[in-house]
C-alpha cells in the first residue's frame, strides 16, 4: 500500500463518496474537478488533508496531471466521451452508472479499453450489500440449483422541491431520463450473484386512464419502468426502476433447488426449499447475514456497503492489471439494457437484442446507433425519441420549474447555489 493510486474525481455531488477512501482501497485522492468553481473551494476546505489536492475546473486540464485514475461522477448521459478521453490519456476509469447513453458510445467505450489496455469500471454498488453477498455466496454453492427466475428493484421516489434542486435546468439529465435508464442498480445484481448476462430485452410502462395521476410535475418521467430481459442461462429476470412513491430494493431469485430473498421489512435473507428441491435444508429459514470481510468498513460505507466495495475491487484491478468483474462488457451490458428497453417501450413491447459487447463483429452493427431522448441545449425534440408516454406535461409545469429554479438561484449549465449538503453517503439499503 506504498504506492497509492492516485485518483481524480470529477463531479462533486455524488463524487463526494470518493474523497475519503479507506485506505485498504489503496486510492487517494489527488485531484477533483468540476466546472464550478465555488463547489472546488468548499471541497478543498473539506477534503485537503495535506495541502496537495489539486482542483480544476477543465477536465481536460485535470487528464494533464499526473493523477493514475479517474472517478466519473459528472451528469448520467456524459460518462463515455469522459472516460474515452481519460482512458486515452492513460489513465485508469471508476464510471458512475450508466456506463454510456447511446449504444454507439458503448462500442467506441469498448474498443478505447481494448486499445489502451487500462483498467475501467462500472461503479455500480448494489450488488455488494451484504444481503446480496450473501445470497451469491448461496447461489455459489449450488443450494439454489440455476436460476430460473430474478426480480431485482430500485425504486427512489422525490418530491417534486427536492427534484427542482437536484435537477436545476430544462436540460438537466434527471429531467430527460426515462424510466427504463436507471436500471444498472437493479439487473446488476441479478447478474453478480449468479454470473449470467441479459440477451434479449422488453420495456414497459404503467400507462393508467388516470391523467392526474403523475411522479413529477416537470421531470419528464413515467412512474416507473418495467424491463424483463431473458439471460444468457435460458432464465427471466424482472426489473423495476423508477419512483412509484416508495422505496424498494427487493432482490428475489428462485432457483431450480430453491429460492431466496431480501426480507424487506427485517434485511434478513429469507432461503426456502420446496419438498422436491429440499435436498436436506429446511423449508424456510430466515437470518441476518454477516459480511464476507471488512465488515467494520463496509458498514460504515453508503448504499449498504456498496461503496466501500466498489473503491476496493477498482484499487484491486489496478493492483493485479487484471479487469474487475464489473469490466466494459459487463457495464454495457447493464447500461444498454435501459437504452433497449426504452426502444423496446416506444415499439409496444417488442424484445431486442442485447449487443455482444465483447464480440468486435457483433457490436460493430451498432457502432453509428446514436439513438437517445437526452437533448442538449438547442436540439430539436422532434429530432429525438420522447423521454415518457404516459407522464404528460402539466400547462403550468415548465414556469413552476422556472421559478423554483430561480429561488435557487439557477446558475445555468444544471446548477443552483442552493444545491447544496443533499449527501449521498445516508442512503440506507437492505
Ligand atoms: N451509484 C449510486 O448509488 C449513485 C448515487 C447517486 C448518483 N449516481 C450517479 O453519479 C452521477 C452523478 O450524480 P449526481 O447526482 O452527483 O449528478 P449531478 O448532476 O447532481 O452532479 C454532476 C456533477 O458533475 C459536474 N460536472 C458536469 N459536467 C462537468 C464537466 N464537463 N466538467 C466538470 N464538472 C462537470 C457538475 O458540476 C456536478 O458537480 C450520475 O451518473 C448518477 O447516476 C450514482
């Protein structure tokens, strides 16, 4: 642990969870960007423990340093050009979700890895809750027999005030995305605990009669997504992403031996066998699991541990030159599962095939796939899919949003000074 890897984040609202790794990781924090200054200076007093944290507000100035790694947690639909760019600067890629926004950018994403060589990422932490830990370690041992069946959740619902702080701007990403995008913390980890990757994809939405009935009054989002995507085993998994006014995080997997759960009121994992898959087991069991390792520093960790995992397998990879688990073609694997099944959404259903990110030939059909609902300032709607189908937008929806917007002092560019101290780190997840 000499060595540190020194890492630079960009972004300062979730890359805030970056700034303090445990020092098992092996990363340290050397430079943070981000394009307002006030926000740089606030993180200095915070995060500069030894006077030589770097700041910048051009990214391209903070790839000029001598930093090892980048930790991406700029806007949602911007992380491949970043992380292109990073990777062809030699410097190792932490990306938060999504790893890209067009299929297009997941091939270029690919082929930029392939070429350089370096380490790249997908920061998605749901799979590392010590629930979800728990049962893969279930599913390893074969007590489950093969998956047959997954359902995963993640349901993050916002009143609308808070919304309008997070979300500053007519352009702002949480205004445009559609309800299928956000899906990497919900099929992630179907896919880490039993090994398999999504092949074919369907999206729907709830589209009820009730027109009074919305999430949000100016964020262009249907309540919610549904995606049922065929793995690469011959098993269904169900996803759900979006707001319908709860928190969910369930994760469900029923095997050809028997099923298991996360128990949403008590956190348990909750393991059942049926007469014929019994196999020595008790019908029903439900406990509290441990954590692998490092439980004292996954505890304290946000998104129930997730983080602190994250952190340590990205500090591994480096370490070991060796690509993590969550590795490019995984990352697009999730990430394009949103992109399809909001094709599939606005096509009535109809399944379409996940790309073989790790095939040249394959995913060289989609290299010119520049399909996306996110608009940049100026673009023409009409020149782009819709972001909902059943949320329509309210008459007065866009002046209300304006004038939250001014109340806190919009700065343009998706910022607001009164943005500030919503900390990512309290989340808590079973
Ligand atoms: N894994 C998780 O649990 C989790 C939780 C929250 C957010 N996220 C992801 O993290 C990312 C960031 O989320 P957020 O809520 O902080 O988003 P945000 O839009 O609130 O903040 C993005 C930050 O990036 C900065 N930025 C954007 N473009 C920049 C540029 N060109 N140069 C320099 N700085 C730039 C902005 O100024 C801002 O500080 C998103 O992709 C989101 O999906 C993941």
């Amino acid at each position: 642990m000499e060595n540190k890897i020194r890492i630079g984040v960009v972004g300062t609202g979730r890359g805030k969870t970056f700034m303090k790794p445990a020092s098992c990781t092996g990363l340290k924090l050397a430079a943070v960007c981000d394009r307002r200054p006030e926000k740089l200076e606030v993180i200095k007093s915070q995060y500069d423990t030894d006077g030589t944290l770097m700041t910048f507000t051009d990214y391209d100035e903070m790839l000029k340093s001598d930093i090892d790694a980048v930790v991406l947690a700029n806007y949602f639909n911007e992380h491949a050009e970043f992380a292109i760019k990073a990777l062809r600067a030699g410097k190792h890629v932490l990306s938060e979700c999504t790893a890209m926004s067009t299929l297009a950018e997941g091939v270029a994403l690919c082929r930029a890895v392939e070429e350089t060589g370096k380490i790249y990422m997908i920061a998605e932490n749901y799979p590392f809750t010590k629930q979800r830990l728990e049962i893969k370690r279930l599913y390893e041992s074969g007590e489950l027999g093969e998956m047959l069946y997954g359902e995963a959740e993640y349901c993050h619902p916002m009143l609308n005030s808070t919304t309008y702080k997070y979300a500053p701007g007519e352009y702002h990403w949480r205004n445009q995305i559609p309800s299928t995008y956000y899906c990497t913390h919900a099929i992630a980890q179907m896919m880490y605990i039993t090994g398999t990757m999504p092949v074919r994809v369907n999206g729907f939405v709830p589209q009820i009669k009730d027109q009074s009935y919305r999430e949000y009054e100016f964020r262009q989002q249907d309540s919610g997504g549904v995606i049922v995507c065929q793995m690469d085993n011959g098993a269904v998994v169900r996803t759900l992403q979006g707001a319908f006014r709860t928190h969910s995080g369930i994760a469900r997997l029923y095997g050809t031996h028997g099923a298991a759960e996360v128990e949403r009121s008590t956190g348990n994992v909750v393991v059942y066998h049926s007469d014929v898959s019994r196999m020595g087991q008790p019908a029903y069991r439900s406990y509290a699991p441990d954590w692998p390792d490092f439980g004292e520093l996954a505890s304290a960790a946000g998104h129930g541990g997730g983080d602190f995992w994250v952190q340590y397998y990205f500090g591994e990879a480096i370490r070991n030159n060796e690509q993590p688990y969550l590795n490019v073609y995984r990352a697009c694997a999730m990430s394009s599962v949103g992109i399809l099944a909001w094709k599939s959404v606005l096509s009535g259903g109809q399944p379409f095939d996940v790309p073989k990110w790790d095939d040249e030939e394959d995913r060289k059909k989609y290299e010119n796939d520049t399909w996306t609902p996110f608009l940049k300032e100026g673009e023409d709607p009409a020149d782009h899919p819709p972001r909902a189908v059943a949320w329509k937008p309210l008459p007065e929806a866009l002046d209300k949003a304006k004038a939250a917007w001014e109340e806190n002092d919009y700065l343009g560019l998706g910022w607001s000074k009164k943005d500030i101290d919503m900390s990512f780190d309290k989340v808590k997840m079973n």
